[in-house]
C-alpha cells in the first residue's frame, strides 16, 4: 500500500513540477491536464512543439469520461496536427519565449548570425529555415523578433 499511495503522490505532484524531456537543447517542458489547455497555447505533439487552433469537447457518457479533441498547427513545420484524449490525460507542454534579437551578419549566404538582446547569446539559422518574407528585411545592425521553443528558434518579425 505505501508504494502506491507514493506512485500516486508523484502522479498528482506531476502537473506541477518542469520535466526534463530528450530532445533538441533538452528543454524543460512541463505536464499539464488536457482541459486546462486553450485556443492559442502550445502543446508538444508527435515531438514537435505546436500552437492549438481548435478545442473542442464531448460531453462524458454513461459510463466514460469527457473526450477532448485537439487541432494543433506546428510552430516550425506549419503541420496541422490532431488527437483525441480525455480531459484527465496528460501532455507535456513547451515552454515558449517570444524574444528580441539583432541581426550580426550574413555569413556566406546560406546562414545568417543573430544576438539574443537579452542573455546577448549569438546563434546562427540557416537562411532555408527563415520565411522568405523576412529575407530582405534582414541587414546587419536591424532587429527582429523570434520564438524559441525546444532548441529551435523561429524568426516572427523584422
């Protein structure tokens, strides 16, 4: 009995507490219960972190219990991803900073080099992984805005 009420215990204390979670950069996610999650929060599916644009959920039956049904678009790959778990199932759930960066230099055409305006950490994103729509836009000395989600890192604004 005591090892199960400890099992328990953990099981509650979950939802709580950051885990650590193999990936890219081994970034902390945490564990949350499916209906707290909204329209516009991330969530981690199949591995890859993604924004949820659909919620929607059904009511329990006789004996079930409440179905949660989840439409996520992946902030990297643009996927629209789905799944179906009950309300009480557990996800783990990114953690998602919106940062600004200031764009050093080009380098040899194929990757551009940026600084973190707040730890002033450098990093490198191949030109392949920028939207096009920012390409032009990014001269050395200008800023711009990116996510950074799971060791990955996303321009959003220039």
């Amino acid at each position: 009995a005591p090892q199960y009420r400890r099992a328990q215990h953990a099981r509650r204390l979950a939802g709580r507490r950051p885990v650590a979670r193999a990936g890219v950069g081994c970034v902390t996610t945490t564990i949350q219960e499916i209906r707290s999650l909204k329209v516009g929060r991330y969530l981690v599916v199949d591995d890859a972190p993604c924004r949820i644009v659909e919620y929607i959920t059904s009511k329990p039956g006789k004996h079930g219990e409440a179905k949660a049904r989840i439409v996520a678009v992946g902030i990297f790959d643009g996927t629209k991803r789905s799944l179906v778990h009950p309300v009480k199932h557990k996800v783990h759930v990114p953690q998602v900073d919106n940062r600004k960066g200031q764009v050093l230099a080009h380098i040899s055409g194929a990757e551009v080099q940026f600084m973190d305006l707040e730890t002033w950490e450098t990093f490198t994103i191949p030109m392949a992984d920028i939207p096009e729509e920012f390409q032009g836009s990014l001269e050395p000395g200008s800023e711009i805005r990116f996510l950074q989600a799971m060791g990955r890192r996303l321009v959003t604004r220039a």
